[in-house]
C-alpha cells in the first residue's frame, strides 16, 4: 500500500504543476513574504509551457528583476551534464542479464504495453530500464501529447534568464538526492511499481481539470485536497516526499540573510499547499505572506 501511496504522491506533485494561463500565475502562483529586512518571493514552478504562455506575467517578471539570487529545486544546469547523465543512467538501468519484460509478470507487462501503445514508446526502447523510469518517459510522452514543453517550463525559463542576467542561483538539494527519490518509488517491487503507477496516472490524469480550476480560481485550499486525495491515510510517505523536504528548504530559508535585497524562490507548486507547505511555514515562522 505504501507503494502506491509513493506513486500517487509523485503523480498529484506532477500534475499540480501543470500548465496555467500566463495571467493567472500572477494570482495563485507568487507569494511574496516579509520579514523585518528580508523580503522573499516564493514562486509555484510549473515544469512544461506552451509558446504562448510567454512573456510571463509582469508580477513573475517584477519579483525576478528585484531579486538578487534565485533559488531551484536543484541545480537545472548540473542536469544537463554528463557527469549527471551518467549517473541517471546508472541509476536507472537494470544489471546485465536483466530486462523490463522479465522482471515484470505478464499481467503488469500487458498493462504496460497498452500503455507504451497509447503513448507511441517502442517496447524496445525501455526494455533496460527500470519502472520508475519507463514512468517518468511516460509521465513526459503524455505531456507532450497534450501540447506541453518541458523546455518551455517556468523553471528552465527563470533558470537560464539568470544565467544570462549574471544572477546569484542556489539549489536546495542535489541531483542525485533527487534521483534517489525517484529509485525508492518501486521499493524494490518493480511488479507492484507498475501496477500501480499505471493505475494511479490514469487517476491522476482525470485530476486535471479540478487541478487546472483550482489553480485557475487561485484556490489553494482546493488545491491542497485534491492532492492530499488517496494519500491522507499514508502519512509516512507524504511525510517523506513532501513535508520533510519542505522543512528541509525552510533550514536555508531561514539561513538566507538579510541583505537588503530580496530573493525568490521557485519550487514544485505542490509544496506551497497543506498546513505543512511553505507558505503556512512562512507565516508560522513570522512573515508576513501576500499573494501577489
């Protein structure tokens, strides 16, 4: 059961990050707090775009140009490397004499295989590889699919605007910390992974249109209960994809000092909801947060 938890966690993080009408984000997707001198604008990263939602709305547009150093979830250009390629391939491979088709029964290899079809994968392409990354392949094909671009995303966008701006950019977590999390959804169970994450993604994908309304409406609350929806009965799991790693972020929020100018951050929107996200984090600690 924790699986699968681990897999509708990872879904609903996903698909509340999708993609928004450029004039809404200024409502439901920046906050901006305050505290004494130091001054942050949390920023709910939506990870794939299409052409048209750009430029971005001029609230984004303002609290990035204020800002000093911008911080990601990880480092976006050490994604890029091939040091880190590597590594996601090491990671994601299976040992020589393993191959998807056999460690899986027939049962969750038809399952994939209609799902590879819908998405247009080649069998051949994913036999290497384990579960949990046939299920970000998938995730992403599905994605494009639906017109979406994770090149075009908020997160690429502001990172490479700050390359470019000579900005300050800081990362709350490694590459490699991230690709653990990933590993640790099939818990050692490829069969029941798939199973699962097949199952959960078609959930997931008939979230959408209460997600796109929630976000749409600026509605964080409604937000939060359609991804805490067939979770809340797991709270280890939530616990460790989403509330520790928030408490975590909030330790170098608080180590940020205050130097007069402000600073913004940009995260997977998931984690600004529930009484645990950052943005109660934020009130709780002292600041005063405005949604902008």
């Amino acid at each position: 059961m924790k699986r699968k938890t681990a897999v509708h966690t990872y879904l609903a993080a996903t698909l509340s990050v999708l993609l928004l009408p450029s004039a809404v984000w200024a409502k439901s997707c920046l906050w901006k707090a305050s505290l004494g001198e130091k001054t942050i604008y949390l920023q709910g990263s939506i990870h794939s775009l299409k052409p048209e939602n750009y430029p971005l709305a001029e609230a984004i547009q303002q609290a990035y140009q204020e800002s000093d150093t911008i911080f990601f979830e990880a480092d976006i250009g050490e994604m890029h490397t091939k040091k880190t390629q590597d590594l996601l391939l090491q990671k994601a491979t299976y040992p020589s004499g393993h191959a998807l088709k056999t460690e899986l029964s027939e049962e969750s290899y038809r399952l994939l295989q209609k799902e590879l079809a819908a998405c247009g994968i080649s069998e051949t392409l994913i036999q290497n590889y384990k579960p949990w990354f046939v299920s970000i392949m998938i995730m992403g094909k599905r994605f494009q699919n639906m017109g979406l671009n994770p090149e075009l995303g908020l997160d690429k966008h502001l990172y490479e605007q700050a390359v470019k701006d000579g900005k300050k950019i800081d990362a709350f977590e490694t590459i490699e910390f991230q690709f653990s999390l990933f590993e640790s959804l099939s818990d050692n169970d490829d069969d029941a992974y798939t199973r699962y994450f097949i199952k959960d993604m078609q959930q997931g994908m008939e979230m959408l249109p209460e997600i796109i309304k929630a976000w749409t409406e600026g509605n964080l609350d409604k937000l939060n209960s359609v991804f805490m929806e067939g979770i809340e009965e797991y709270p280890e799991m939530y616990d460790r994809f989403v509330t520790q790693r928030n408490k975590a972020w909030m330790k170098r929020i608080e180590g940020i000092p205050p130097s007069g100018k402000p600073v913004m951050i940009v995260v997977g929107a998931a984690h600004l909801a529930d009484k645990e996200g950052l943005v109660a984090l934020l009130k709780a600690r002292g600041y005063t947060v405005e949604q902008l």
